[in-house]
C-alpha cells in the first residue's frame, strides 16, 4: 500500500491546488495523474530514506499505509514526504517556475533530515539494528597490503 493518501496532503495545500497540479504534471508526462502522483511519493520517500536510513529505520515507517488504525504514521516524516512530493511535482512541469513556498517547504525538509541524520533533531523514528554495521565512503579505514614473506628473492644465491 501507498504511504499517502490524497488527503495528506492538506497538510500543505488544498486538494482542488493538488488536483491542478496533478492534471498539468500528467500533460507534461505520459502517465495517469494517480501515476505522477505516486511517482513523486515514491521519489520523495527515496530522499529521506537516502537521509536518514543508515541511522533511522525508515523502512518500517514507509511499510505503514493510511489504512493503519489508529494512524501510526510519524507526522513529521509524513509532513516531509508531502512537501518533497509537492516539490517534485512542480520540478516535473517546469523546473524554471517552482513556487517560492514549495521550494522553501522542501528546503526545510531537507535541513530539518540534515539535522536528524548529524543527530541534532529527533526525528522520533526507531534506531537501525546495529548488526547492520558499514563503512561510510571516507572513513578512516586503510587498507594496507600484507608483506611479503618470502625471502627467498633477496638471496643472491640463485641455487637455494
């Protein structure tokens, strides 16, 4: 199931504003309205997860749907996938004209998963398992060749 619904998104603009954008987003496409609309929750849900999942568990809360009684849907991430789907949209009918409040509700966003990733917001989201432990690209680690053992070859008599 889908993480939105079409009426989360009056947290941030009216449904009639949304059904205009959806309708000049599917011109510019050739996907369905519901497609276009999916697409950009499914890209938005992308970027945050690209944020925060390596400290967060980001999959369990995209795996809650709508459906879920009581909502158990965090609402910050909620508000966040709704203004970055917001923004995508826009950037899909014209990159050249993404109104100022959209582009500053996703600016945001963006500073507010920054702040939850270096640990100062919490986003109120499950830490990761730690067992899942990686190497960030630029760590510290080095990686030094063994030496070599055989010291056959500083002889300098060939016979032995």
């Amino acid at each position: 199931m889908a993480y939105l619904q079409k009426d989360d998104y009056t947290i941030s603009i009216s449904l009639e504003n949304l059904n205009e954008i959806l309708e000049q987003a599917a011109e510019q496409t050739s996907f369905t309205q519901d497609t276009v609309r999916l697409n950009s929750e499914l890209t938005a849900q992308a970027e945050i997860n690209a944020y925060l999942s390596y400290k967060y568990d980001t999959a369990t809360e995209f795996a809650k749907d709508f459906d879920d009684s009581p909502d158990v849907r965090n609402k910050l991430i909620m508000r966040c996938v709704v203004n970055c789907s917001l923004y995508n949209l826009h950037m899909t009918i014209n990159p050249r004209d993404v109104p100022e409040k959209v582009e500053k509700a996703y600016d945001h966003c963006m500073e507010m998963m920054d702040a939850a990733r270096k640990g100062e917001l919490d986003p109120g989201l499950d830490p990761v398992d730690t067992a899942k432990d990686f190497i960030k690209f630029g760590s510290n680690v080095k990686f030094v060749s063994k030496p070599f053992l055989d010291q056959t070859i500083y002889n300098d008599d060939p016979t032995t």
